[in-house]
C-alpha cells in the first residue's frame, strides 16, 4: 500500500506570468492564491478545489512547438468542470483552439499560452473521476 495521498499541485513554466494569469483567470477563471513567498523568479499560485496549479516563469528547458495537436497525446493536467459547455463558451470568446476528447467522455483539451497541455473532464461536483 503506497504511503501517497493526494496530488497537491501541478506546475507549469511560461514565459510571462502577467499574459498567463489573464488566460488562467480571466479564460479558465481560476482563482489566484495570494499566499506564495517570494521564490526569486516571477510566477503565481493559484486554487483549484484543495490542489493548487503553479506557474513558473523560468527558462523552459521543452521545446514549446511541434508538439501533438490533441493534448490527449501530450503530457497534461487534467481538471474536472461542472459545466463543460460554459468553458466552451469561455474558450470561443477567447478565440482559444481546443479538442474534443476522442475517448467520447464530456471532456476537452486546449493549451495555454506556452503549449501546455491542458484537460478539462465533466463531473458533477463531488463526483469522483479516474
């Protein structure tokens, strides 16, 4: 039995914090955290349930492009939306490029503005997901 409990965070590298909190704000509408310590490089906490996704603006040692079209084939965090439609419409309005998963679930992928992978799966809240 693994001695592992929970996923606390996920992080991220991006190339301009400021640019990325308005896609993870005003787009995804996360909600920053207020509480992170000055690390000696730019980057932003922010709340996602009891988890948290960080952002980090350091030089990023990935290859942004050629990457796959669909962020199923890429590596990627995976979130749960009550609304899929309503992020949908979020994404339109943004002008934001995204997939439909190829499994068939209710789910998405799009990425952020440094060609991460991002997913985005249906539940009702509380509902536990794979």
């Amino acid at each position: 039995m693994s001695n592992i409990q929970s996923i606390l965070h996920a992080t991220v590298i991006v190339a301009d914090v400021d640019k990325s909190v308005k896609f993870y704000c005003q787009v995804l509408g996360l909600t920053l955290n207020p509480d992170r310590p000055d690390l000696g490089y730019p980057g932003v906490w922010f709340d996602v349930g009891q988890q948290q996704l960080h952002l980090m603006q350091v030089p990023n040692p990935d290859p942004v492009t050629g990457r796959p079209e669909h962020g199923g084939r890429d590596r990627h965090i995976a979130f749960a939306v009550a609304d899929l439609e309503a992020l949908c419409q979020r994404l339109d309005d943004a002008g934001a490029v995204y997939t439909r998963s190829k499994s068939g679930r209710k789910a998405l992928f799009c990425r952020d503005l440094d060609g991460n992978a991002l997913e985005f799966i249906e539940a009702p809240l509380g509902e536990h997901l794979p």
